[in-house]
C-alpha cells in the first residue's frame, strides 16, 4: 500500500482558518465540507483528522496522527511526547497572569496565598513553582476571566491576545508566563516512508512562508546611479538590470523583506529610482 501521512487539525476555531490555508497554498487540494471528520487530499498523499485542539498532541503522540498543528500553549500543557518541526508563525498570543484592575501589584509574591482561575494549571504551576509561589490553582475550561467578579479566584492565568477581554472584565494584566503561536507537530517514531513524506510538505511550507516574508520590486533607474541602487537591493544573487527602450535607463528587479524595503525606500528614490513596484510573493524557493 502507498505511504499516507494523517495531519491533525482543529475543526473549529482560531487555528482552523489559518491552518487550512497553510495547506492549501502548498498546493494540496482537498474538501472540507462541514461537520466532517475526515478528509483525503486529491493531489497529495495526506489525511486531515477534524479535532477539538485539547486533543491534538495526544492524537499524534499516539501515532494516531502523523502530524498536528496546535498552539504552544496547548502543547505544553498537555505535555505529550511529540516534536515540534515548524513554528508557523500565526495565532500568536501570550499567557500571561492577571488581577482586578483596582488591585495594587507589588510583583508576583502578590499571588502568595492566592486562588487563580485558569485552564493551563501545568504550565501555571510550574511558573509559580519556580518563582517560589504558593496558591491555589482551580482549573476551569471556559469564561476564565470571570472567575475574580463572581469571587471564584482573586487572580487568573489565561491567554491574552489584544488585551480587550481583560479590560472588559475589569482586569490588569501583571505577568506575561509564556509567548505562543502555532506549531507543526510530528510523532518522533514515524516510519521512513511517512517521513519522506512530511520531508516533501515542509519543502513546501518553507517556500510559501519565504514568500510571504519577502516581495518582488521593480524600479526605474538611470544608469549612473546603479551601483548604489544595487547595494540597497541586493537581492537573492543579485538584482536582474534589464535596459529600458529610453537610453540611459535601466529597470531593476530584485527580492527584499518588506522591513528591508521601508527602511531603504527614501535612500532608494535619493539615488533617483523611481517608478517603484513592489509586489507579494506566492512561493520561493532558495
Ligand atoms: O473547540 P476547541 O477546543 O478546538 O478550541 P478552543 O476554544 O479550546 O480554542 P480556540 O479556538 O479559542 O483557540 C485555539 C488556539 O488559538 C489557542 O490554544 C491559542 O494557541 C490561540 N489563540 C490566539 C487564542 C487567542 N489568540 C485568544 N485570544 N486562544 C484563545 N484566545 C481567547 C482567550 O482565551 C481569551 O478568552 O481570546 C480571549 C482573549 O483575547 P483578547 O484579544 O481579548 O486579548
Ligand atoms: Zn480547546
């Protein structure tokens, strides 16, 4: 029988969007419609298993699932026996502590004593542990940062992302514990065959996110001042200098990060480029 690989991804929430995506602009095609389980790539030798995200590291620790995407955050709290194989740099957010607006905070001996509400007790527990802090941990699975107006908690532990619920529930963040974002998982014991597999999709996911870090630009440039254009851009090898049909003018193409682009764009048009596109990158390979 032909090697598959199975990917566990969650069904529905923060990570599904953008996980699918991922996928898709490597090129894989595949059907998704609602409320399904399971479905089958058309186009390449993949499986996606629809789960809630809690149950994703224990799916691919089991082998169940080859590969998984989740957030860190979950991940280490579940504390299972994968491999982390790519950070894939989006739901990024934070864990972090938080008490009543009003509350005076002295620094994390504040909690000493205290009862903090969370749905991360492992990771809480650690964290407080190793800042020599004694509370009480309650687990809850939902509504955390309700926990100090109903009086189940003086303090929460719980994600964080724009600050808005927080603030909306009357509360300060004081303490950021751990930073997050989406990781491609693996099982640390697959089979060659598999692995060649997943070796050919993260060849594909490097190329998409390459292209999305970079962009394409083109510029007008008269000929004398090239050589300082092409030290501002210098591209992958070097910059493309095709001629333009009016004499003494050259177009230049080249690949640069857009941090790169802004922070040169005012001495690019003072060495008199002008006519500047800058256009997305769908893949790239280096
Ligand atoms: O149903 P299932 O169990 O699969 O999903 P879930 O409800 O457990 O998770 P989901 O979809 O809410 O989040 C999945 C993952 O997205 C998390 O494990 C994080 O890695 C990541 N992520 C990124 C977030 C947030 N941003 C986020 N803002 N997870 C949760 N939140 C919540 C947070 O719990 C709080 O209630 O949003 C609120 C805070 O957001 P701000 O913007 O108001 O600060
Ligand atoms: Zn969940």
């Amino acid at each position: 029988m032909k090697d598959i690989i199975r990917i566990a991804v969650q069904k529905s929430g923060r990570l599904s969007d953008d996980s699918l995506s991922l996928i898709k602009e490597c090129g894989i095609k595949f059907y998704n419609g609602t409320g399904k389980l399971k479905s089958t790539a058309i186009n390449f030798p993949i499986e996606f298993l629809y789960l809630r995200d809690d149950d994703i590291p224990g799916y691919v620790a089991d082998g169940v699932a080859d590969l998984g995407i989740v957030g860190e955050n979950e991940l280490v709290e579940k504390d299972k026996k994968v491999e982390i194989i790519k950070k894939l740099g989006f739901s990024k957010c934070r864990l972090s502590l938080a008490i009543p607006k009003g509350e005076d905070y002295p620094g994390i001996a504040y909690f000493q004593g205290k009862n903090i509400a969370t749905s991360y007790p492992r990771i809480l527990g650690n964290y407080l542990k190793s800042n020599k802090v004694e509370a009480s941990i309650h687990e809850i699975s939902g509504s955390v940062e309700i926990a100090p107006s109903i009086g189940l908690a003086e303090g929460i532990c719980d994600i964080v992302s724009s600050g808005s619920t927080l603030m909306m529930n009357g509360l300060k963040e004081v303490e950021e514990i751990f930073r997050s974002e989406a990781v491609l998982i693996s099982n640390p014991d697959m089979e060659p065959g598999k692995k060649s597999i997943v070796e050919k999709l993260l060849f594909r996911m490097n190329a998409v996110q390459q292209g999305k870090g970079n962009k394409y630009i083109l510029l007008n440039a008269p000929n004398d001042s090239l050589d300082r254009i092409i030290s501002l851009i210098p591209g992958m090898r070097s910059p493309t200098v095709l001629p333009l049909a009016q004499e003494g003018w050259s177009s230049v193409h080249s690949v640069l990060s857009e941090d790169q682009f802004w922070e040169n764009i005012v001495e690019l048009r003072q060495a008199g480029a002008e006519g500047i596109l800058v256009v997305p990158i769908e893949k790239m390979v280096l």
